[in-house]
C-alpha cells in the first residue's frame, strides 16, 4: 500500500492542499500521514527580565503547543476522512519544516510528500526559499505540488 | 482522478518521467496522455534570400509536408515510448510554445495532474527546468514532480 505525507500548518490554504491530498489518496487506495511541524517554540513566548522599578514581562502564549497542534491536526483529519475508509494518522513534529518533513518522509517510508504552492512566481520561491522549494529540492520521492491560488 | 498528463521530450530523463507518470497512472486506473511539444518548427528549415550577390542561405529543402513530417516523427515517438512502458498511453503532438502548449492541451483535456521532473545535480541541489517552472506557476491542477537521480 501507498503512503501519502501530507505536511499541515495554520494557513487557510493547508485545507485545500489536504483536499487534494486525500484526492489523491483515494485514488491510490493509499494511506495518509498528516504531520505538523512546530518551529521555533521559543518566538511564541516573550520574556523580558524586570529593571528599574519595571518589573518585567513575561509572556508565555501556548498557542502552539503539542497538544493543541495535536487537535488541529485531528480536527483537519477528521474533516477529510468522513465518508472514507482511507487509513490515516498523525504525527506531530519539531524543529525545520522542511527537513524535518523530509525526515519522517523516510523514516515512515512515504511514496510521495503532497504540498501546496501559495506562490505565483516560483522563481521568486526559488530565490527566496521556503519549505516547500526546500523539500522539493531534497526529496528523494515524488512530490504532488497542489497550487493554491491566493 | 482520471486523467494523467505526462509531457515528453528526447532527454533521456525523459523516460523516468514518463515510467513515474504511468505507475501513477496504472495504480489509480487513470488514463494517461504522452504529450510532446514541437517548438518553432519554422527553424527547422531556414532560407533567406541573397544579398550584395551573396548566394541564398538555405537549410533543408522547405516544403508544406515539413509539419506533417515533424508531426509523424514526434507521434511515432510518442507511441513508441507507450509500447515501450507496456502501457495503452493516448499520445498528442502539438507546436508552439512548451509550457503553454502543455498548459493549453492540459485544460482542453481535463487532465486531473501534470507529471514533471526535477533534475538533481547534486544531493542537495535539484534544477527545475524552465518550462516546468513555467508549467508549476500556471497550472490550476497538481503537479506530480518525480525525481531525476544522476
């Protein structure tokens, strides 16, 4: 049986590369694996040490949690696989996007890594980076580019 | 999905493309299509008159039958490279600019994806050929990029 990665994050337009995603799936008889990857935990907490007579900030904004990734990715789940029987799972992940899209990519033995292009100008992607390039350039699998139109 | 678009040309990567696009094709019961495009056709014979009693520079022997024979070697191509892939591939010739070309015969066929290849140089870097940069930009239906190892 096929194994289909579909890499998610918050953007609006993750639904329709997930869509396609399962689209393709479907067709193969394929199973899915969603992954999420959590970057740099720490830019969502601020903290600044007290001076003076200011007496600090400290921010801890758990919106990006594991737990709460976790139930993202279930809820998305969810939403896709009503009405089907595909075989699907999640996997919640740190550090690099891309690389470590690429890691699980191997290690669970994916066919093909779906993923979506927001941009119009894949020169400009080329130029700039982004996850999507980048796990494009070093995939060693197949990669179903879903584009997604701003 | 039910239609898969593979676009050819004589590199000899070409075949990796096309064996990738048919898997995907076969796995799914999809229809697939070998599409080649013939580019500048005009070229391929040159005649321009003489001057300062220079004599006519002419290649090749113009003839109305040029196209058809353009045609014929590319569509025999083409049927070639589907009997070598033990596959039934539709086969479709037409001129004009590649990536457009491929774009237009996608849309008039309602192909469900776009089968590509990227080229690896190196492990960590992979060319994207013009067109198929040209191809990914504009395509509203998701492409199949397949790696190319050297």
């Amino acid at each position: 049986m096929k194994k289909i990665l579909i890499p998610i994050d918050y953007h609006p337009t993750s639904k329709r590369v997930v869509e396609e995603g399962f689209k393709l799936a479907r067709g193969l008889g394929a199973r899915v694996c969603l992954i999420h990857v959590i970057q740099d935990l720490q830019l969502y907490h601020m903290s600044h040490p007290g001076f003076s007579a200011y007496g600090g900030y400290h921010m801890i904004r758990n919106v990006h949690s594991l737990a709460e990734a976790q139930k993202v990715a279930e809820k998305i789940l969810e939403e896709n696989t009503q009405d089907s029987d595909i075989e699907s799972e999640i996997y919640i992940s740190k550090g690099d996007p891309a690389l470590a899209i690429l890691d699980y990519a191997t290690s669970w033995g994916a066919d093909i890594v779906v993923i979506g292009t927001h941009s119009q100008n894949v020169l400009e992607k080329f130029l700039t980076g982004s996850v999507a390039t980048e796990v494009l350039e070093r995939a060693k699998i197949p990669v179903y580019m879903v584009p997604v139109k701003k | 999905m039910k239609k898969v678009l593979i676009p050819l040309d004589y590199h000899p990567t070409s075949k990796e493309v096309a064996k990738a696009g048919v898997e995907l094709a076969n796995a799914m019961g999809a229809k697939a299509c070998l599409i080649h495009v013939l580019e500048d056709i005009q070229f391929y014979n040159m005649s321009y008159p003489g001057f300062f009693g220079a004599d006519i520079y002419s290649i090749g022997q113009f003839s109305p039958k040029t196209d058809e024979e353009s045609y014929e070697v590319a569509r025999e191509f083409l049927s070639k490279a589907s009997k070598d892939l033990n596959t039934d591939c539709e086969v479709f010739v037409c001129e004009g600019d590649t990536a457009s070309a491929i774009l237009k015969y996608a849309k008039e066929w309602e192909a469900d994806t776009i089968v590509l290849g990227t080229y690896s140089h190196n492990v960590l870097q992979k060319i994207i050929g013009t067109v198929a940069a040209r191809v990914i930009e504009k395509s509203p239906v998701p492409i199949y990029m397949v790696p190319i190892e050297k």
